[in-house]
C-alpha cells in the first residue's frame, strides 16, 4: 500500500512540475511571438516611410497639372474678405442684463 500512495504522489508532482514547465514555455512563446511583431511593424514602418511615402502623393495626383489659374488677386482678396470678415466687428455688444458669477 505505500507503493501506490507513493507512486500517486510522485505522479502529482511530476503533473505540477510538467504545468509549470508548459506554463513557463507558453509565456515565453507568447513573449517572443509580441516581439517578431513588434519587429515585423517597425521594419513595414521604416519601409513605408522610405520608400512609399514619397510616392503616395503621386498616386492621388497621377494627372499631370496643366493650365492655368483664372481668378486675379482681386477675385481671390475679394472671396476671402467675405468669407473672413466680420462687417460686425467693431459694433458694440451693448450691456447684457444676466449676471455673472466670477468664481
């Protein structure tokens, strides 16, 4: 009979030492998995900004730009004064009858 209890408690332990051992081994090929990652985005990054960035504007603007602008400095002053300006501007508020909490 001590055999048995003695065989049941070392297959205990060894089942308690292999999950610590399976639990150790997934951890870390957990952690090396987040690291090819992480080293995998960085080269794309680096990749992207050294070569494709440059080109991506290109690629929207394929068409060639041709001709010329037909609005003078008039045209565009006057466009920008009336979306800009406020003719209001200078014009009093006047006194306002709620009163305000300074805190």
């Amino acid at each position: 009979m001590l055999t048995r209890t003695k065989n049941d408690w070392e297959k205990a332990e060894i089942a308690q030492f292999t999950y610590g051992i399976r639990s150790e081994l997934s951890m870390q090929r957990r952690a090396e998995q987040l690291r090819q990652r992480k080293k995998r985005r960085e080269k794309n990054r680096a990749r992207f900004v050294q070569k494709i960035f440059f080109k991506f504007p290109k690629e929207f603007h394929c068409e060639e730009r041709s001709g010329t602008l037909h609005g003078g400095k008039e045209e565009v002053g006057g466009y920008l004064q009336e979306t800009h300006f406020d003719p209001l501007r200078d014009k009093s508020l006047g006194l306002c009858l709620k009163e305000v909490k300074v805190v």
